[in-house]
C-alpha cells in the first residue's frame, strides 16, 4: 500500500 | 508551485480581505452568511491540524495561520462584535448547516485516502469546503439588494477556485504521480456551485451595471 503523499496546497 | 496555484490562493487571501475590509469599514456584515462563514473556520481548522504534525514550507505555515485567524475573527465579529453584529441578516440566512456537516463527516468516514485521524478529517475538510458556499449563495439570492463588496468577496473566491482547477490539471501533466482525485473532485463540485453567479456576475458587468440575481 503506497504510502499517502502529504498535503502539500492549501 | 505554479503559477496557478499561487494565482489561486492569492484570490482567497484577497477574498477573505475584502470581507474583513467591508466589516471593518462598514461596521457592517449585512449579506453575509454568518453559516458560510462558521463552515469556513471549521474547514480550516479540520485541515490545518497537520500543522502540528507536517512542515511543507514557511509560506504553507503562515498561509495556514492565517486562513484559519482570519476565519476566527470573522465568526468572532459577526456573533459577537458589539456593533456588527447587530447588521447581521439573522433571519434570511436560514440554512441548515449542520447537515451539510453531518454529512460531510459521514461521507469521508467511507471515502478517504487512509483511515486515520487526520485524513479523515482532511478529507472532510475538503468536502465541507465544497459545499460551504452554498449557505451564501442562498443569502445573496434571497436578499436580492446586495453590495458591491459582498459581490466581490463571493467574485474571489470563486475565482480561487477556478485557479485551483487550472492548478491540477498544470500539475496532472507536469507531475508523474499527480492523483488527488478526493480534492479534485471536489473541487470541480465546487467550482460549479459558483457557475450561476458567475454567470450573472458576467452579465451585470457587460451591461456595467448592479448585480441582480433572479428570485
């Protein structure tokens, strides 16, 4: 399971 | 960032200064929909948790803050503000919130990116961040007389989100592993919410005159 990006916006 | 994206959160600061600005200097919240405005802190507040937890960059931080005190001081003004908050349209601005909450909290308990804490309540964020204009939209059709600041405030945001559009679809054909497919979704939910005002929007500024909305 790959892993979640982070939130990069806003 | 691209351009898009800076373009895009440059409107939703302008956006949320307008309507600090017509508050401060008109002393006045008069057309604005106090249920927009507490949905709006309550999305920020969800989403910017990772505050705590993630470091994007100095921008991404501060631009947090001050989305999320911005939001506050707005909610604050409007209950509790001594003079503001005796312009507010108590009785026009009706919508029934919470449900748009409820449900927007269902819905990402099922579709989220991962079920932990902060992604459900990013996801939600995103969801409520959809609909939260809608309480708004609602007040401007119903009070029919609407100032030119009020108009300009929902003018910015939606274009914020027109920016963020052109944003994905940059970063879709940019980036190899582009896949935001909860907050585009969205997203494009939301942008479509401001289709009809926009469409009046365009009209009265042809003709360089008043927005009207139809009853």
């Amino acid at each position: 399971e790959p892993e979640t990006e982070a939130h990069d916006e806003l | 960032m691209n351009i898009f994206r800076f373009a895009g959160d440059m409107t939703h600061l302008i956006s949320i200064l307008v309507l600090l600005l017509k508050i401060y200097a008109t002393k006045s919240c008069s057309g604005i929909s106090l249920k927009t405005q507490e949905l709006y802190a309550i999305v920020f507040v969800a989403r910017y948790l990772d505050l705590f937890t993630d470091f994007i960059s100095v921008y991404n931080t501060v631009m947090k803050l001050v989305f999320i005190g911005c939001s506050l001081a707005i909610v604050w003004c409007m209950r509790l503000h001594r003079v503001v908050r005796r312009t507010y349209n108590k009785d026009v601005d009706t919508f029934r919130h919470y449900f748009l909450v409820l449900g927007c909290f269902l819905l990402a308990l099922f579709v989220h990116e991962k079920f932990t804490f902060q992604e459900v309540l990013w996801a939600f964020s995103i969801y409520l961040e959809a609909v939260a204009i809608l309480p708004q939209l609602v007040l401007l059709q119903r009070s029919g007389n609407v100032d030119n600041l009020t108009v300009q405030y929902v003018f910015f945001l939606g274009a914020y989100r027109a920016f963020y559009i052109l944003n994905w679809i940059y970063r879709y054909l940019t980036e190899p592993h582009f896949g935001r497919w909860i907050a585009s979704v969205a997203g494009l939910v939301q942008t479509a919410l401001y289709a009809d005002f926009f469409y009046y929007y365009f009209i009265s500024w042809k003709n360089n005159a008043k927005l009207q909305l139809p009853a």
